[in-house]
C-alpha cells in the first residue's frame, strides 16, 4: 500500500494505491472501515478499480486497486491507471461543486494523478 502526494492542487482526497488484497484488507481495518461494507478488492471481470471512503474524521480517500496480470503490457497498465484518475478527478469535482472546470487546469490534474499512480505502481511492483 502506498499513499500518494497530492501537492499539484489541494485535492479533495487522499489517493492511495494497492496492488494486492491482502494490504487493501490491512488498510481497511487501519481505516477503521466496518468490515461488512468492505467492497471487493477488484470486482470480477474487471482489472482495476478505485474505492472512495469517508473516515470517522471526514477525512476522505481514494484507494486504487489493481489486480497486476501477467500478459498485461506496460500500456495496458499505464492506460488502466489513467483510467482510474479519471475517477478520482470526478470524484474530486463532485466533492467541491465544480461543474465546468478549465480544460487545461482538468488536463494537468489527470496528468498529475496519473503520473503519481504510474510511479507508485512501479515502486510496489519492484
């Protein structure tokens, strides 16, 4: 499990990314998630998905997943990652009521969490 820098702009969220169930279960129960929400690590049928949570202290979170396969090119996974901060930026204007955001600002911001997944992804596959 590894947590990332959010400094490019003050994001609504924490953003974490887990590359096995095992320290997903371990950051759930460090989290303080009641275990009987515990949403699957990576539903069956996809390859990667991203979980949002709200702690006890109103602290919210992102936690990617993605379920490394071997077949899967390094595209494959870096278009996967992309794929997931999509989610996390929309997820980031639905938490502070932004409708129509600068296309350039939106540009750097996925660029940006994309980027931050990518090397953490590669630091855990390492």
């Amino acid at each position: 499990m590894k947590w990332l820098n959010r400094t490019l702009w003050s994001c609504t969220h924490h953003i974490g990314l887990c590359v096995d169930p095992k320290s997903f279960e371990r950051e759930l129960k460090r989290m303080k998630v009641p275990r009987d929400t515990w949403p699957p690590y990576v539903p069956e049928g996809a390859n990667a998905c991203t979980h949002f949570f709200t702690t006890n202290h109103g602290d919210r979170a992102a936690i990617v997943c993605i379920d490394p396969q071997e077949g899967k090119t390094g595209i494959q996974t870096a278009a996967l990652l992309v794929h997931e901060a999509v989610h996390i930026w929309q997820e980031h204007l639905d938490g502070t009521g932004e409708k129509e955001p600068g296309s350039e600002s939106e540009a750097y911001a996925v660029q940006h969490i994309s980027q931050t997944l990518m090397e953490a992804y590669a630091e855990l596959r390492v």
